[in-house]
C-alpha cells in the first residue's frame, strides 16, 4: 500500500517527530549572534550536497560525493557518526558485495581493531573468506571518523536533527532544494541542488511528501510470486544486541544459556554451533549477542521504539544474571536495532522476484547478494537461500515526482520481501556510493537527478571498482547453485 505523509500520520495516529532536542554544539566555524537568537533562525548555509543520515549508506553517500568534487554537508541527529553499527551494535558483517567505500571500511577495521588484536590472516582482499567478522562499535566511529576528516569537501555535523524540507512545487512535481535543521535549539536552513535521505526511517522523503510503503504488501500488490495473501501492515521486530565480555579469568562461557544469537569472531560456526570441546578450545572471551527481540507498530514512532527497548531489556535480565554469574560482563546497545521502517517509492519497485531471478537491470548502480532474511514472516528456507547475484536499479533511488532527492540504504523503492535481501550493510553501503556520486554528478553539472546520464553514472561506478566483487570471489560457497 502506498502512503503519502498525511495519511500515514491519520492512519498510525502519531506524530513522526516526536524526539525531545538537546543542547547542540556549535560547528563549522560560526558563531550565534543576538540577532540570530531573537528571530530563531541561524544564517542559510549552501552546499552542492546535502546528506541525511551518518550511517551506513549516508557516510559512503558523502565520502562519494566529496570525492567527486562536490561540497558536501552531512547531517547525523546523533552526537557522532556510526548509526546501526555503533548505535545499536549492528556490528557483523551479512551479505555482500564489499567493495568501494565499504570495503576500505572492513579493510581498516581488520587491520587495525581487530578483536584478537592483529589482523586476520584469512581475511581476503574483498574480506570473503566464509567466516565470521565483526568488530567493537566504537572501531566503526573511529574509521569513518578518520575516513571523512581526509575529505576537504566533506563538512559532518552532529547533534543536527532536520525537522523539515525545502521544497518548491512546479506541475506535479515536487523539488527538494535543502532541508531545515535544529542545531543549538535554533532553526537553520541548508540548501543544495541535490539532498540524499539515508537515514533509515526516511524521514525526509516522508517530508518533502513523496509517497512510502510501510509494512508487509499482498502478492498482488507488485504481482510477486511468493508472500502474504492480504497484508497484515506489520514490520519485522527489533532485536536488541549487546555484547559480552569475560572480567574474570577461569570463567566458562554460559552456552546453556542461549540458544541463538552468540557470535564468535573469526571462526566459521557461531558459539553456539560448535560442540563443547570446540567452544573451549576457542573461546574467545568475548561474543556478540543477538538478544531479545521485540515487535513495534510503528517503527518511525520514537516513543514505541523507546518502550520495545524497555521491553526487550526486560527480557533479556535472567541471560545478563546468568553472564554476571559466570564471569561476564554485557555491554548493552543505546539503541534497538529497527531493522524496516519506511520504504520510498520511486521510479521503479524492486519485488522479490527480481531478487530470486537475479536481475541486473540496465540501469543497476549496485550489485547485491543476501538471502532473503524477513524476521517475523515465514518463508521456505529453500526459497530464502537460493538467493544469488542481483542488482539495484538506478530508479529504485529516485522518488516519484520528487526531483533533487535520492534514498540510499535500506528505505530506497522495494517491497518488503526484497528490501529483507538489500537491508544489510555491505549493500546498503554501495547503494550510499552509487546515490553519493550520482548527487554529484547532478549537481556539479547543473542537471536533475534524473536526466543524469546512467551510463556515465555506470561507467565512474565500474572505476571505483563497485561491479569487481563477483569476478574476484568464489560465489559456490556453501555449495549454491549461482543463477547468472
């Protein structure tokens, strides 16, 4: 079902700005004056490229863009960049390809914070080696902090949370000209020819008022060929992760405990998986831990967020009692991972058959391979696995009668089954590469994002070596059959 704004707010019944604000720091070099404090508004400030969001698919967007020669602002509401990985521990690396800017990011996370201190030797050139990697989340804000502070063109804010777009409306089509932010409790525009929505819930789209999926479809909604007979509106649940950490030594770790969701790194099996005489033998001393998950109504609700986090902790007590009991230390997520929230329509809707088909659509910015993976709904576990090699459209990125905007990350155009495929890190971080370069490309040569030339667009793509990772990697793994 496609949602506009309006009728998404009637039908949930809550407000999608609901986050109390604190006091937010002065940066860029610019000082408040008396003026700016009377009237509420802080001078306009203007760049080529704007970018919503400092996660996943927002910092590769930026690196990308700044990379191309656009000046380049990214916003983050949080006091520092990460999003899932060091918000909410997100920390394992699912699905693939890993090339461009996210493989420099997993290449300096193994070689210089890895969790047995010196880097993996089976890592591999493209970090595929069949086994298990993840890292501390403080790891990830210290390589993307380093990776953007080498950036000249690239400006990150933080504590800078947008609460409305620029948009100006000419026929049926809306532009998108910059955003409005809140930074020290003052309102502040930022304008760009080109803005880039990465943040996850897709706020700023849902703004600038494109129209949005939210929750499971019906099979007959886009025609597919596997799902739900009649929707049911829900997301998939969120999980909340923590890690744990032997503080004495002669501790064994609590495997009676858990059943799932405990992650060795660097091995091939999770804990769990292993036998006993494996799981000594290699004990680490330090897993990362699925925890409880919980489900929400309404993901873009930050007060429901908020109260599945009080009910996930909850849950999960007896399983801290019983690591504090043998040894254990648990560092808990801020945040609860939401893995769905909205979706944006563009151009064209990605469905799951294009994923199980394995189509590369003639205008694919990004390569994508992870099985499907819909927490909550039931899919045959044949079906679900015998994903291969797939594409992201071009399209997929550019809202419906919205121009000056892109979506990256998990909220581009997709149902729900196939957005549970391309959701995942590696992708959503090449999808930010290919919207970042994109952005500014439009921008620096003055043109609407779409009557940019794809092909150009594929071309600088193909350079940076974002359609290497199949030919460089074994794809039998695990004995699949790969459909070309």
């Amino acid at each position: 079902m496609s949602l506009n704004r309006r009728n998404f707010l009637k039908k949930a019944g809550v407000g999608i700005a609901g986050l109390s604000l604190a006091n937010i720091p002065l940066i860029a070099q610019q000082s408040i004056k008396k003026d700016d404090i009377k009237r509420n508004y802080l001078p306009t400030l203007k760049a080529d490229v704007i970018v919503v969001g400092a996660g996943p698919s927002g910092v590769p967007a930026a690196i990308a863009a700044a990379r191309e020669g656009a000046k380049v602002i990214l916003l983050e509401e949080d006091w520092a960049p990460g999003g899932a990985p060091v918000d909410m521990f997100v920390t394992f690396m699912c699905g693939a390809p890993r090339t461009g800017i996210y493989l420099e990011t997993v290449r300096e996370l193994n070689k210089n914070h890895s969790l047995g201190i010196t880097p993996s030797s089976t890592f591999g050139n493209y970090a595929w080696d069949n086994k298990n990697h993840w890292w501390m989340p403080s790891s990830y804000s210290m390589v993307w902090n380093k990776m953007m502070a080498a950036e000249k063109n690239l400006t990150l804010m933080c504590g800078c949370r947008v609460v409305d777009t620029l948009v100006t409306t000419k026929g049926n089509r809306n532009t998108v000209t910059g955003v409005v932010m809140m930074r020290n409790e003052l309102y502040q525009k930022v304008e760009a020819p080109v803005t880039i929505d990465a943040t996850g819930t897709g706020l700023i789209a849902a703004k600038a008022g494109c129209d949005f999926f939210y929750g499971s479809d019906a099979k007959k909604d886009f025609n597919e060929s596997i799902g739900l007979e009649k929707s049911d509106g829900r997301v998939q649940p969120c999980t909340q992760m923590f890690i744990s950490q032997r503080t004495r030594s002669n501790t064994e770790f609590p495997r009676e405990a858990f059943k799932t969701g405990v992650l060795l790194y660097d091995d091939a099996k999770w804990e769990t998986h292993q036998t006993p005489e494996e799981a000594v033998r290699k004990d680490a001393g330090i897993y990362l831990h699925w925890g409880s998950t919980v489900p929400v109504a309404d993901t873009t609700d930050p007060i429901q967020v908020a109260q599945a986090q009080q009910e996930a902790l909850i849950k999960l007590k007896p399983k801290f009692e019983a690591l504090q009991k043998a040894g254990y230390t648990s560092h808990i997520a801020p945040k609860i991972g939401v893995r769905e929230c909205r979706r944006i329509r563009g151009e064209y809707v990605i469905t799951v058959d294009d994923v199980l088909k394995g189509v590369f659509p003639d205008d694919h910015v990004a390569d994508a391979w992870y099985s499907l993976d819909p927490w909550g709904m039931k899919v045959d576990e044949k079906i679900k696995q015998s994903v291969g090699p797939y594409g992201i459209p071009y399209r997929s990125l550019i809202p419906v009668n919205t121009e000056g905007l892109l979506t990256a990350g998990r909220i581009i155009s997709g149902t729900r089954l196939a957005m549970s495929s391309y959701r995942v890190q590696p992708i959503c971080g090449t999808i930010g590469e290919a919207a970042g370069t994109a952005a500014a490309m439009a921008a620096l040569n003055k043109t609407g994002v779409r009557n940019l030339d794809v092909r150009s667009l594929q071309n600088k793509l193909e350079k940076k070596g974002l359609f290497d990772w199949y030919g460089n990697v074994n794809m039998n793994v695990n004995n699949k059959p790969w459909k070309k």
